[in-house]
C-alpha cells in the first residue's frame, strides 16, 4: 500500500495534521538560514538609528521572513514534485506521497504571501513598493534547473533579497551597507547549495535536470562552494568595517572561518556520507553563531534592548 492509500484509508486528514505535514513540506525548521542575517541588518539599522531595538518592527520583520521563505518553499515543491517523484532521494517528499494535495499546498503558498505583503505593508511604503520584486526570483528558482546550470545563482539573489529588506524595514531606506550583507548571505547559501545539489548528480543526469554539479562535476561543485564561502568571508569582513563592529562580531567572523574550513573538509568529491551534516549543522550554527556574536557586540557598543 503507497502513503497515499494509506493515508486515504485512515479517514479525513484532521486540520492539525494537515498543517504539520504543510510545515514539513516547507522545511519550516530551515528559516534559521536567513533569519539571523536578517536580524544582523535590522538590529544594525536600529543602532544606527537611535540606538534602541524596537520590538514591533523585528516582528514584522521575522513575518516578513518566514512568510517569504515559506511561500518560496511551497512553490518550490509545487513546481517540482515531477522531478522529485523520479529522484529517490525526493520521492518521499509529502506532494509526492499525497500527504500534502496540491490544492493544500497553493493554498499554503497564498496564506504565506499574503502573511509577506501584509508585514511589508505595515512596515513602510518601500517595503510594500518592492515587496513584489522579492518574490519574483522565488518562482523562478525552481524553474531555473530546467533553463540554466546555474540555478544556484538565482538561489543566491533570491536569498540577498532579505538582509536588505530587513535594513529598509528599519530606515525605510536604501543602504549599500545592506548590499554588503545581502551578498554575502546569497553567495554563501548559492554556496552550500552547490554542495547540497552533489547528492543529486546521478538523478539530475538521468533525467535531464540542470545544476552545477551535473553539468561540471562534484569535484568543481565543491571547489566553487569553497570559493563561494571565500568570497562570503571577505564581504562579512567588509560588513564589518563598512558598520565599524567591535571586537565580539571580530570574534564571531573567526568562528564564521573556522565553520567554513570544517564544512569544506567533511565533504570530499568521493565520499558525500557527512553531506548533511555540512548543509544543516555548519550552515544553520553559522548564522546563529554570527548573529549572537554580533547582537552581544551591538548591546556592549550601547544598542538598548
């Protein structure tokens, strides 16, 4: 009997349910990528201007976020759940099971965009203004892989999207300070991703899908996450300066380093057994090492919570 039988057989899925398995689809956990980046450039923006967090908009800015994120997952899986039936990696993913319907899934997507929109309305005209230009590259990405071996890429602008949103929240500005962060985020998770998509080679190939690693090879994907990771540890450094941090974002850039060098050295082109840990551990203490470094440095040079 197939998950979907089974899951007919038992009876009308109850809402909980239902909800938890939309949750699991959209990876919900995951949000702990970009969040602390975001934080950094809002909490950042605040100290600048007046020194105070204000608790209001970092709300907005966290449903902002998460209902971004969460659309883009969600459309993601929708676009996708043909080439996730024929990989067996992603053959148990809940659109392709039936656990989730397609139906259930849009719907989620359009409460998650909505949940955007009604945050980036409530933060200030600019916000709302560009908040359509964001999701742009969220329905792309998933398209890319039929387009272009370099899917990562859109990845990586689609996730810059949210330092720098995060910034206007504040000051309802443009800031290349922001920029700066943006980058560095996108590139570092364009990164990753080039790691991440190495389990799928063999797939990929066989059934036409597009990405770095098909096209180029494990051993190149790897060498360009190292040079993606690089180039993100010199513009968190140019952030750095750019904002004039103190010693305790200096210490937590050197935990950022040591993470990078570890995650590069547990994958190898010939034995992706640790890959996971690579993607969800180093990835997800990274943004949370730097973020809590860079919030003790912002509160110790006067930033009032």
């Amino acid at each position: 009997m197939s998950a979907a039988e089974a899951t007919l057989g038992s009876g009308p899925a109850q809402p909980s349910s239902r909800v938890k398995a939309f949750l699991r689809l959209v990876m919900i956990e995951h949000s702990v990528f970009a969040l602390p980046f975001a934080y950094i450039a809002a909490l950042t923006a605040m100290f600048r201007v007046d020194g105070t967090i204000h608790w209001g908009t970092l709300l907005l800015v966290t449903l902002a976020m998460v209902g971004l994120r969460t659309f883009a997952m969600a459309a993601n899986r929708i676009i996708d759940r043909e080439i996730d039936a024929r990989n067996p990696r992603t053959a148990t993913r809940e659109l392709v099971t039936g656990a989730v319907s397609v139906k259930s899934a849009w719907t989620g997507a359009l409460v998650a965009v909505v949940v955007f929109l009604g945050a980036a309305a409530l933060l200030n005209p600019l916000c709302l203004a560009l908040a359509p230009v964001a999701v742009i590259p969220m329905v792309v990405y998933p398209y890319g892989k039929r387009f272009t071996n370099f899917p990562h890429a859109i990845l990586g602008l689609a996730q810059a999207i949210g330092p720098i949103g995060a910034w206007l929240a504040v000051t309802g500005s443009w800031s290349w300070d922001a920029v700066i962060l943006g980058l560095a985020v996108g590139i570092w998770i364009g990164g990753f991703d080039l790691i991440f998509a190495c389990q799928d080679v063999r797939a990929d190939r066989a059934h036409g899908v597009l990405s770095f690693p098909a096209r180029f090879g494990i051993p190149a994907a790897l060498w360009g996450a190292r040079v993606c990771h690089v180039v993100t540890t010199g513009l968190l450094v140019w952030f750095g300066l750019a904002t004039d941090a103190g010693v305790l974002y200096w210490a937590g850039m050197v935990i950022v380093a040591v993470a990078f060098v570890y995650e590069h050295r547990v994958v190898r082109p010939h034995d992706l057994s640790r890959l996971n840990r690579a993607f969800f551990s180093v990835n997800g203490f990274i943004g949370i090492a730097l973020f809590v470094c860079a919030l003790l440095d912002l509160v110790v040079r006067g930033l009032t919570v």
